[in-house]
C-alpha cells in the first residue's frame, strides 16, 4: 500500500527541462560566482533537474522537503533565474553602516598605524 502511494506521487513529479544555453550560462554563473549558497543551491537544483534528477533526488542531495524544492521550482518559473534569490531584506542587518561609521573606522586605523 505504501508503495503504491509513492508511486502514484512520483508519477506527479516536476521537471525544469528545455532551458536554453543562455540561462544554462547564467545558473552556472551563480553556482560560480554568487556569495549566497541558497541561490547556488537553487540553481544547482533547477540544473539536476534539468538533467533529469527528480525532486526526491533533489531533496535529498540537499537535506530539504520536497516542499522546499517545488518551491523554488515556482519561483524559477514565475521570475526566471532571478527568482533564486533571496528577496531585499532577508537575513541578518549589518551592524557596521558605512556612511555612518567609515570616518571613524579610517581615524582609528591611523591612529593604530602610526
């Protein structure tokens, strides 16, 4: 009985196929270059599964839901590759603000320095 469960959900799974060579190029790009790792995890995925990996797979290179995946599956789809990136405002503030603090971060290592 449960096999027949998983097997009539993994008939229901998702694909991200047929991407073009120019968003190939720019999801490699981020897996390279960007800084943030869950916008290189998530075009790292929309790359599996254009390779044919299943969610299930997915998840599990990744250590999330399957919820997670079909999630960032939606945002690619809705957004481009644009949409693997955390929205403005997400994370921790920084507590160092330049154009408050930079006069005296450059006071203080002259000071230190000479």
């Amino acid at each position: 009985m449960i096999k027949k469960a998983k097997l009539e959900y993994s008939l229901k799974m998702r694909y991200i196929n047929d991407l073009d060579a120019k968003t190939i190029e720019e999801l490699e790009m981020i897996i390279r270059d960007d800084k943030r790792y869950k916008s290189r995890y998530r075009s790292q995925a929309i790359l599996l599964s254009n390779q044919g990996k299943n969610v299930n797979e997915i998840a599990d290179i990744f250590g999330y839901k399957i919820r997670t995946i079909y999630r960032w599956f939606n945002h690619f789809d809705l957004e481009g590759v644009e949409g693997l990136h955390d929205l403005e405002g997400r994370g921790r503030k920084a507590t160092l603000i330049e154009e408050v603090h930079s006069k005296s971060v450059h006071e203080s290592i002259k000071k230190n320095s000479t």
